[in-house]
C-alpha cells in the first residue's frame, strides 16, 4: 500500500505531528507497535512552551480540561525544607498561558480523538527501511511491507531506523535508576510540583487532576538494570523512610505492581535530522533524559514548528532541513541543561551537596524566571 506522509511511532511525537499536519491538509498514517494506543501509567508535566504549542494546534483547551495548573517548583531537603523555589505567576501572564500536568493517558487520549481511526495502524512493528527513487519501503517484523513517499520517524529513543540513518548514534546512561507511580489521595494537594534531594536519592510529587498524584524517585547506580532494578515497594519506603510528608504516604498508597521501573538515558546530541525526505522527530531525534520535564513538551514543539515548515513551502526535502536548521540548537541546549541538572541533583558528597544547596537558596527569582524564560519562548511561524 501506497502512501504520502508515513509517522513511525505512534506516542506523543507521532501523534501530535499527525495532528499538525491535519491542520495543514496533510492526512498521515500513523504506524504504531503497540496493539492499541495508550500510555504507560504516569503523569507528564506539560511546561508553557508545550501549552503554546497545543494552543497553536488547537487543543490546549481539551488539554487544561484534563489536567491541573501548576504556579511553582520547589526542591527541598529531606526534612522537608526549602532549597529553592520558583514560581511562574509572571511568566504565565507573560505568555498567556500556564504550566499543566496531566496524566499521560489523557493526553493520548485527546491526540488520538483527533484523527481519524484509519489514519492509525497498530500492531506493526517497522524493523527497517529501503529507499528508492520515489520514497521508502517500510519492513514489519511480521514480514509485511508498505510504502511511503516522505517518512516521519518518531520511534523513540530506541529507534530502529534512527540507528538505520546514524549507526553512530549512542544513549547515554545517566548514572540512576528510577521508579514511578500514580495515586488518588483524599485531598488536593498545592499547586506546585516539587522534589527532593537527599543522600538516599530525590522523590518528585507532581499533582494531577482529580486529586490523583504522580510520584516519581531516583537514586545512584553504576551501571543499568543494577540489584535497585529489584527493588520492591518495601525497599523504597525502606530508602526514603527518614524523608518528609507526604513521601512515606505516596509510596504507602501506590499498588506495587503499579510502580514502573526504567533506568535513565538520553541520547547523545546526533549531527542532523533531516536525510532527504526522511526526518527524525521527539525523542528519536533528541531523547532527554527528564530532569527538566520538557521531553514531551520538545516533541510537541516539533509537531508544531514542523507543520509551519511544510506551510511554507511544496518542497519538504527543503522543509525537513528548515525545521532542522530551527530545532537542533534549542534541543541540543535542553538535552545538555537536563543532563548537568540531573548531575548535580543526584550528589551524594556531603562538602558539593551542602554547597550546591546553598548556592541553589541564594539564587535569587530573577535568575530563575530568566532561564525559564528562555525555554518557554517558542516561535511558532
């Protein structure tokens, strides 16, 4: 079967470039491992630079509906005190719009409302790739083929056919391990989203919707799938046993089989995106790892800024390469900004910890609410 616009990949990257080119009279087929669409059970914070860009595609509101405003970012220290805080009360005012956290689940869900059923085809696995004179033909693992003129790749940060384009391209791991997790509690919580940093590792709270939390917990490990891929339920609330309310209570709350283990790794910042009439998109083209929240939300950029692109111009070889000439420096810096985040928030020398908390106490607001400033300008034409 013959098509023009092909997305391998159908999560947040793939699902939202195929929402904005619907909005430019591009109808792509989305092709998805999975047997149906769904994510993995745990929140996703959805920073302003995201929001502005849903607003662009036209589904911001469907967005906020489904999800909960978040005003500050605090770190704390295991007691429970302040180490820093930022809030984004000028910022949202600046730009019209705020900071949201929602479940994962919603969120796919209000993409894939968007399309049509037949533009999604699930259940096939691409292991490969061929490209000729008139487009590319994609292998399936079950040994089927179909054929495309202009290929999308937003397979993850796993991807086959990205390793296909750049065999050179490496993941990076960054040195922990995390585990993560959804729960309803009886009461709202504040509207900030919070972690804390400690010997035993950082436990981040973010609250959902609908009095639901997300919960997630990081600590050291030298290398993947170490004895800490073993842990259970009872090992974490044995680790972060001496840290503050309400991290004992989230932990107690979480169903173990509802706790989802992944060790943390980015990929290492590749050369190009755009090979002709393919491109590579969200996490195949600059996985990060998520100290700074903002996978998605660069995966939602690129859906948005890739559909201008192709506005502009019939040529999409010239297209591609203009959305990478606009991409690959604002990604790379963000990858690189998480990575060094994440360094220096998992610590555990008592002398670099003590310093790096106070030099953190007495950064002042200014410096704060200009570097995300930075990250929250986006243009999108």
């Amino acid at each position: 079967m013959q098509y023009s616009f092909v997305i391998v990949g159908g999560g947040i990257a793939g699902l939202s470039t195929a929402l904005a080119l619907k909005k430019i009279g591009i109808e792509a087929m989305v092709i998805e491992s999975a047997p149906k669409i769904e994510a993995v059970g745990a929140g996703i914070s959805l920073a302003a630079n995201a929001m502005q860009a849903l607003k662009h595609l036209g589904i911001s509101e469907s967005v906020i509906q489904a999800g909960r405003q978040l005003n500050a970012f605090s770190i704390y220290n295991p007691s429970g005190k302040v180490i820093s805080r930022s809030t984004t009360h000028a910022l949202d005012a600046e730009f019209g719009i705020s900071n949201f956290t929602t479940h994962r689940a919603q969120l796919h869900a209000v993409l894939s409302a968007q399309l049509k059923p037949e533009q999604i085809l699930l259940g096939k696995r691409c292991q490969s790739f061929l490209q000729h004179t008139d487009g590319y033909t994609l292998h399936f693992e079950d040994g089927s083929q179909l054929q495309a003129q202009y290929l999308l790749i937003a397979d993850g940060i796993r991807s086959r056919l990205r390793q296909q384009l750049l065999p050179e391209s490496t993941l990076r791991y960054a040195g922990c391990a995390s585990w993560r997790g959804v729960v309803h509690i009886p009461e709202a919580m504040p509207a900030e989203a919070s972690e804390t940093w400690g010997p035993q590792g950082r436990f981040g709270i973010v609250p959902l919707a609908n009095n639901q939390v997300y919960w997630f917990a990081t600590k050291n490990a030298n290398e993947p799938r170490s004895p800490l891929a073993r842990y259970t339920k009872a090992d974490l609330m044995r680790n972060f046993a001496t840290y503050h309310t309400p991290i004992r209570q989230l932990l107690e709350a979480t169903e173990e089989n509802a706790i989802i283990y992944t060790d943390i790794f980015d990929l290492s910042p590749i050369p190009r995106y755009a090979f002709g009439h393919a491109l590579l998109l969200g996490d195949a083209a600059h996985a990060t790892t998520p100290n700074m929240g903002q996978g998605a939300c660069l995966a939602i950029e690129d859906a948005a800024i890739l559909a201008s692109c192709l506005k502009k111009t019939k040529d999409v070889a010239l297209a591609f390469r203009q959305f990478e000439q606009k991409r690959m420096a604002r990604a790379r810096d963000i990858v690189e900004q998480s990575w060094r985040l994440g360094q220096v928030a998992q610590w555990e020398n008592s002398l670099l910890v003590g310093l790096r908390n106070t030099a953190f106490r007495l950064m002042p607001q200014s410096l704060s609410t200009q570097q995300l400033r930075k990250i929250y300008s986006i243009r999108f034409e």
